[in-house]
C-alpha cells in the first residue's frame, strides 16, 4: 500500500496516464527529439510496460510486489531496448534518407518551370530516382560574367542552396 491506494491502483493509474501520455507524445512528439544513445520518448512505453505487467501482476496475485516490480522493470527494459534498436532507430535513418537534403541537391543539374529573371525568382524542378521536386531558385552572381534570364525549359546547374532558395547558373556540357 502507498498511503490509502493499493499496489494495483497505483498500476492502474500509472497506465492510464502512460496511454494519455502517448497520445499527446503521438500529436507533438516531434518538439521532443533529442539526440543521444537513447530516445527521451522511450521513458513513457518503458513506464506503461511497467505499470501493465505491475498491474496484472498485482491484480491476480501472482507474485511478492518487491519481486513483481523488478520483473516487471527488468521485462520493459528489454522490450523497450528492442523497441529502439529494432524500430525507432531505423525509422528516423529512413526518414533521413526518403528524399535528398539540401547539400544534396548542390551540383544538380535541373529543369527551369518558372521563367528566372536577372534579379528575381523562378523556380526549377530537380529530378532524381525517388521523384522530383521543385525549388524557388534565383540567379548566383558570378563577378567576372554577365548575368542573362533563363527562359522556361532551360537546364540550369545548381551552384548553392542558401534558405531553400537555389542559387543557379545556365547549365553548359562543358564550362570554358
């Protein structure tokens, strides 16, 4: 007993609050990403396996709760390593890899959709294996040349990537 509650309710409502919890996490998990060894946002399956294998544990009376606890600590601590090694790490490297990042798309050549004039924005349209996506993209300034619009349906070289704004240049087979 703690306090007035039992073992059991103490379990029950553990649970209940590690289901809210996952909710709420499901809707704004994202704001709780961290970097290290291990996700934070294991902490409330590793309470919730706790507090079910706690609960039925107490509710049928299977065992001492001293030794019931420590079964139950030692049993999610497992399941959540297997959570993370087998599903939450390998789920946030595909994340990372489904479409290119920005770095990426430096040195691309791409496909002007949007006509770019000497000071402005067109946009253009980079194709790859996984599809092709479109980017605002504006004129790099080159010192030593001139700066001409390149017209809808042009191939164009991406030079950098500066707040997703691609900076290009006309796209030639081979620079002089």
């Amino acid at each position: 007993m703690i306090g007035n509650l039992s073992y059991e309710t103490v379990y029950l409502y553990l649970l209940i609050a590690c289901v809210g919890m996952s909710v709420v996490l499901l809707m704004i998990g994202d704001i709780f990403q961290m970097d290290g060894p291990v996700d934070p946002m294991l902490l409330v399956p590793w309470l919730g396996i706790i507090a079910l294998i706690g609960y039925i544990g107490e509710r049928y009376n299977l065992i001492h709760s001293g030794l019931l606890l420590g079964i139950a600590i030692g049993i999610s601590t497992v399941l959540v390593f297997l959570l993370n090694f087998y599903v939450v790490v390998p789920l946030k490297k595909t994340e990372s890899t489904l479409s290119s990042s920005e770095k990426d798309l430096e040195g691309q050549k791409a496909l002007v959709i949007t006509p770019i004039p000497i000071k402005g924005m067109g946009e253009i349209q980079v194709k790859s294996v996984t599809g092709s996506i479109t980017r605002p993209a504006s004129l790099y300034v080159m010192p030593d040349k001139e700066r001409v619009a390149i017209k809808k349906g042009e191939s164009v070289l991406i030079i950098e990537i500066h707040d997703r704004v691609c900076y290009v240049v006309p796209y030639q087979e081979n620079f002089n």
